[in-house]
C-alpha cells in the first residue's frame, strides 16, 4: 500500500499539472488566432511589438476593466494579475514568470499555389489602374497571414531532479487566408471604396481648374457650388436615425472634423 500510494500521489501531481500546462496552452491557441486575425487589419504601421503588448495585456493577464486601444505589457514589465490556474501553488511560483517569457510574431503574404498567385495578380493589376483613374487607393495585395505565439514555462525548482529543470516551451501558429479589405479609419475607407466608384474619375473638378469649372457652370445653375464628384463621406448618420431617437437634427458626420474625402 505504501508503494502504491507512493504511485497514484506521483500521478496525481502529474495530472494536477498537466491540467495547468494544457489551460496555458489553451490560451496560447487563442492568443495566435488572436495574433492572426490582428494582423489582417493591421497596416505595416502597426509592429509586431504592438500586437505582442496587446497580447499579453489581453489574453495572459486578469483584466475586469474594459480593454482599451492601447492596452498593452512591455517585456520589462510585471504582471499584474493572473488566473489562479497559472500559478503553482505548491511554491507560490507562476508557471509564465514574466511577460518577456510571452512573444509574438506575425507575417503577411501571397497566397499558396501558381492559380491562386495569378489570380492575385491579375485582379490587383485591375484594382491598381481603377484606382489611378478613380483617385482612389489600392486594395492591398496577399490574403496569407500567419501568426506564431510562444510561451516559455517557468522551471519549478521545488520538483525533483530531472523534473526540476524541464524547460517546456509551448508554441502554437495559426494561419488565416482573408481579403485585408478593412480600413483603419474613416479616410482610409473613402479612398477604397472610391476605387470602385464611377464618380471618382470627375474627382479632379474639386481640385485645381476643375474648380473654376464649377464656377462658371454656377452662373447659370447656383447647385453647381455643391457638386462634388468622387465625394465620399463616411460615417454620415441618416436623418431618420437621428431625429427618431433623440429629436436633434442630423449631425453631418459620426466624428472628425473633416467628414469627407
């Protein structure tokens, strides 16, 4: 009975650790497709870095208050809070002892295949001369984007030898194929959709001497001062939604100050 007891203890810690490493690396699946679909927003302005903060800040760290756009845990940084399953309490000790032991990587690129290759690029050579003559801007090209999340676990030193010094690292991928159509702000948005717009090839009347077209045409029609082909203005709210809810008259524009592009 003393061997066996001996035994079933061993297993027991073993599962009662297995549980532990398995919710981290449950969270580690969810923190690469997190890290992935980020990334198919995300411009070349948005480093990897930022996405690693937010990571960490988000879905390896306790947080009650609502996220905000700029959370994030530099790597010098401690945690503040974590799930209780992440910590050994046998020894008091984290099983991630630092945010720095949390690294993401993240890239973008063409899809796989000859036909998929082609396909990109005969539709990309479309969208780009649409949006010269539109004066709009491009859709970007890919539609590939991978993400690679690691997570080195503390050594709980507390453990017998050799287990003491096991050096597990978890790491999980996760690959998307999308269309980045998404624009990262309102401007971004009207220069895309604009691309597939006819009106935007009579954009240049707003500019330069198309403006003192519209100026003699005003002579005859005074309308003409308000014509602004190729305008697009994003975030305007309907007349109906406004006045039925609050009784106010209709606000031009959601925010910004410069409601059209």
């Amino acid at each position: 009975m003393v061997v066996i007891a001996l035994v079933m203890t061993a297993l027991f810690m073993g599962v009662w650790y297995i549980g532990k490493f398995h919710d981290v690396q449950a969270s580690t699946i969810q923190a690469a497709r997190y890290a992935a679909w980020e990334r198919t927003v995300r411009g070349s302005d948005f480093p990897d870095s930022r996405i690693e903060r937010q990571t960490r800040a988000r879905l390896f760290s306790w947080n009650r208050d609502a996220y905000l756009a700029e959370d994030g845990i530099d790597t010098g940084q401690a945690w503040k809070s974590q799930h209780a399953v992440w910590n050994d309490h046998l020894a008091d000790q984290r099983l991630i002892d630092a945010p720095r032991d949390v690294t993401v990587r993240t890239a973008s690129g063409e899809l796989p295949g000859q036909g998929a290759a082609k396909t990109t690029e005969i539709l990309g050579d479309i969208d780009s001369n649409l949006a010269g003559l539109t004066n709009g801007e491009a859709l970007p090209r890919g539609g590939k984007f991978t993400s690679t999340v690691t997570v080195k676990l503390a050594n709980l030193a507390h453990l017998q030898a050799p287990l003491d010094q096991m050096n597990l690292t978890l790491t999980e991928r996760s690959v998307i194929v999308a269309d980045n159509w998404d624009a990262s702000s309102p401007g971004q948005a009207a220069l895309r959709t604009r691309t597939f717009t006819p009106g935007g090839v009579l954009k240049s009347l707003d500019d330069g001497f198309g403006t003192v077209i519209k100026e003699a045409f005003a002579l005859i029609e005074p309308s003409f001062k308000n014509f602004h082909p190729g305008q697009i203005c994003p975030d305007v709210v309907p007349m109906d939604r406004i006045t039925a809810t609050t009784g106010k008259a209709n606000q031009p524009v959601y925010r910004g100050a410069q409601p059209c592009y």
